[in-house]
C-alpha cells in the first residue's frame, strides 16, 4: 500500500482544478461558436477531441507523481464538472408566480 502523500494531493488538486476549468471553459466557448456555425458538429466533434487529448495528457504527466496526485486530478475535475454542470442548468421553473 501506497503512504499518504500530501505534497502529491496537494499538486493534483491544483493542476486538475487548473485543468478542468481550461476543459470546460473551451467547452463553453466551443458551445457558443457552434451554435452560430453552419456545421457545428464537426466544430463540436474537433473541440472535444483536442479537449480530451489534453485532458488525458495532463492527467498522465500528473499521474508520474504517484496516486496520490492522480487521485486529486480526478477529484477536482470532478468537483469543477459538478460546477460548471450547476453554473449551466437554466433556473428551475417552479411553476407559477
């Protein structure tokens, strides 16, 4: 079993929160372009390509400073999804005013 490094967390948490917002910045951003494009799924398709291949890359140079990093990375990607999932839901109509 692996011991608990905190300095490793510590640089994955940071790197994926870094990471993560890049990742679903791009994807806002992708999101808003194609909506005006004549062909928004090949525009869709190349940006989440791109996205994921550099998501993957980061997380494997984050993953050569042991599981304790790799560990962080996932979690703060997860937390920033869980956000940004939060940030663009529409309002709930609670139906009636």
């Amino acid at each position: 079993m692996t011991e608990f490094d905190s300095g490793s967390l510590i640089l994955g948490l940071l790197a994926g929160v870094l990471t993560s917002t890049l990742f679903f910045l791009g994807l806002a951003y992708v999101m808003r372009f194609a909506l005006k494009s004549s062909q928004p799924a090949a525009l869709l398709f190349l940006s989440s390509a791109a996205r994921i291949a550099l998501l993957l890359a980061a997380g494997w140079f984050v993953a050569q400073s042991g599981v304790w990093a790799l560990l962080g990375f996932a979690l703060a990607f997860l937390v920033v999804r869980f956000i940004a999932v939060k940030i663009a839901r529409p309002p709930a109509n609670n139906g009636g005013a």
